[in-house]
C-alpha cells in the first residue's frame, strides 16, 4: 500500500507542528527538512514526534558540500 508523505521545511518549531496537526490525518510521514533541523535543532525531532507518535517523522539530513 502507498504511504503518503508531507515535508514541512518551515523555520521554526511551532510553524512546522501547527502544519503537521492540519496534515497528520492525512499522511503517513512526516519529514522533517534540512533547512527547518538546521534552524531549530535536533530538539524539532523531538517535538514532532512526540506530538505524532503514531507517525513515521524522517528526519531529512543533506550534507551538501560545492567547490
């Protein structure tokens, strides 16, 4: 069966929760961008899932180097 995913790149905590609490009923995972993690912290890892435990929150980590 396919799973529905959203990525929420917003820049702060609260932002990105508000989102995903007008989306979880509709999703499968939540992942979490590069640009959100780097602004907020691990500590949005936490907040994400603990306001979602029954959903799969992906952390997506892009290390990107150019030159």
């Amino acid at each position: 069966m396919a799973k529905l995913q959203v990525a929420i790149d917003l820049l702060s905590t609260q932002e990105a929760l508000t989102l995903a609490g007008k989306v979880a009923p509709y999703v499968d995972i939540i992942e979490l961008g590069t640009p959100l993690i780097k602004s907020e912290g691990l500590a949005v890892i936490t907040a994400m899932k603990q306001a979602h435990p029954d959903k799969l929150v992906f952390a997506d980590f892009k290390n990107r180097r150019y030159g």
